[in-house]
C-alpha cells in the first residue's frame, strides 16, 4: 500500500511540475479520499486549486493542511496570501477555547508524540512501584506518585490535541444564507468565495454557521467545505 501511495503521489508531483494542475489535483484527492491526513498532501491540493484560480477550495486545503501542521510557516504564508485577494470574504469566528489548546499543543508536539511522553512517565511510575513493594518497601511513594500525575496529565494533554475543528469555508463562487434550511425561505445575507465560519448544526444538507460578525445563518452544504474532513464509508 505504501508503494502504491508513493507512486500516485509521485505522479502527481511531475503531473504538477509540468503544469498539469487538474490532473495532479485529482491524483492528491484520491489519496486524501482514502483517508490520508497527511498536511503535505492537503498542502499540494491547496497549491493546485490556487493554481486553477479555485480560491476558496484551496483555502479550504490549506486550512486543512494547517490544522494536522499548525507551525508550518510556508501553509501560514499560503493563507495569507490568499487573504490578500479574498478581499470580500468574512474571517472565521475565534475559535473556541479546547479548540484554540488543542492547537497550542500540537504546535509542540503530535498527539502521538504526547501519547508516547505519557506511556514513559506512567511506565516508570510502575516500575518504581513494583521495585517499592518487591525489592526496596522503603523507597517513597511520592516520586511514582509524581511520576504517574504528570503522566496522566500528558495523556490528557494528548487527548486534547486531537486536531479537532467545527470551521467550514465557502468553496463555491458564493452562498446564500438563509433564515431557515429551506430554499424557499427568507435570503438574509450573501457570502462570497472563502468566506469562512464555524458550524453550529446540520440538518439535511443544511449547515447552521456562525459568522465571525456575530451573525449566523442557514446555507447549502454543498456550497461549503469542512475544514475536517469528513471521513469517507
């Protein structure tokens, strides 16, 4: 399998280099259908759909490639320039607060890698204890005590920096927004290309998203992008 993904994402590569961005794009997309959350792969869809001047899907991978990849500078500055011709598209709300942590943590380190600093601290807080009850019953309990607390704490920590994100983005030319999830309902604002928000709800094809200007709205699923993807059957 891995041979196999090396070789599409190969292809896709020279595909891009020579100027091929539609075909390297549906290369990259195929790996990221197969469930591959690898930042450098959302990156290099975002570089096609920028390149095939679909503004607000590459602002979507870019997005994406940042959430896994939150330090990375070169996604930052990509988004960014993106902002500079996105000029009629609302920001995103603040994120909320477990989200804005989870983030701070993973700039860090992975998850996998908290996970790993948490098995060492607990695994040395049963070691101590098993030497305390059979080899030195005078050894104090408080340094596997210590050992185990801050073990439990990265757990936690690697539990939390989970990439988790509600954040959505028009990938359409535009999206109406409406009073109630019905298209013959009331329009009551008009989002362009990029405009981004935080989902609320769903209902049947319909996402309930706050807006960063305080607003919130109903609007067409299928004019928007989750910044984490879903998940493919």
């Amino acid at each position: 399998m891995g041979a196999t993904v090396t070789t599409v994402s190969d292809s896709a590569t020279a595909l891009y280099a020579d100027g091929q961005f539609e075909s390297a794009r549906s290369l990259f997309e195929s790996l990221a259908e197969g469930g591959h959350a690898d930042p450098a792969l959302f990156y290099n869809i975002g570089n096609c759909c920028t390149r095939l001047g679909e503004f607000g899907e590459a602002r979507l991978w870019f997005e994406r490639a940042l959430l896994f990849d939150p330090g990375n500078a070169e996604i930052q500055h990509n988004l960014e320039w993106l902002g500079a011709r996105l000029t009629d598209a609302l920001p995103a709300p603040n994120a909320p607060l477990l989200h804005w942590l989870s983030t701070q943590f993973r700039t860090l380190l992975s998850p996998e890698q908290w996970g790993w600093i948490a098995g060492l601290f607990l695994t040395g807080a049963l070691v101590l204890l098993l030497w305390r009850k059979f080899k030195k019953p005078t050894l104090s309990w408080r340094l596997p005590l210590a050992l185990s607390t801050f073990g439990l704490l990265f757990l936690l920590t690697a539990q939390v920096s989970i990439p988790r994100s509600d954040g959505v983005v028009v990938v359409g030319n535009n999206s109406y927004g409406y009073s109630a999830p019905d298209a013959n309902g009331k329009r009551i604002l008009l989002l362009s290309e990029g405009s981004a928000g935080r989902l609320v709800s769903v209902s049947e094809g319909w996402l309930y998203v706050a807006l960063g200007d305080g607003r919130q709205a109903w609007f067409s699923a299928d004019q928007w992008g989750h910044v984490l993807p879903i998940p493919t059957p």
